[in-house]
C-alpha cells in the first residue's frame, strides 16, 4: 500500500511491512517504493501477507462492533451505579 501521507497510517504501514507513506509531492519516493517492490519478491509477498492482515484488523464492521460493545459495556456499568 502507498499512502500520499506520513501520519499514523504510514508508522503502521512501515512496522507491518504493508506499504509506505509520502509526503504528497515525492513522485520520485512513490516510483522508487514500487520498483523496490517490482525488484524483490519476498518483499512485495511480504506486504501483500501484511496488507491483508491490516485490512483485517481495521475492518470497518469489526471496528464498529468493538466500538458498540465498549459503549454497552459502559452504559451497563452506569446503570449499575444508579
């Protein structure tokens, strides 16, 4: 995965092995990344493993099915209070 950012995703793309984020005008760094991927097939199998677990664990439904049971964990907890 190629990111025109370099925020949190790109720390999580970088540790993963997934991809990797640029600052929005480095076409060069973008270029570079993908011939580097082109060149080495353990690494381009390696981010495609990575990315697949990552679109995983930031599942969208999942995320939100975790959000949801904090928030009725919390409002169970409040209840019990009054």
């Amino acid at each position: 995965m190629i990111l025109n950012y370099q925020g949190w995703q790109h720390d999580v793309l970088v540790k993963s092995g997934a991809g990797k984020g640029f600052l929005y005008a480095d076409q060069a760094g973008y270029c570079r990344f993908i011939e580097e991927l082109a060149e080495d097939k353990a690494r381009y199998i390696k981010a495609q493993k990575s990315s697949k677990r990552l679109s995983e664990n930031y599942d969208a439904e999942r995320l939100a099915g975790r959000v949801h049971d904090i928030l009725v964990k919390g409002v169970a907890r409040n209840e019990a209070l009054y």
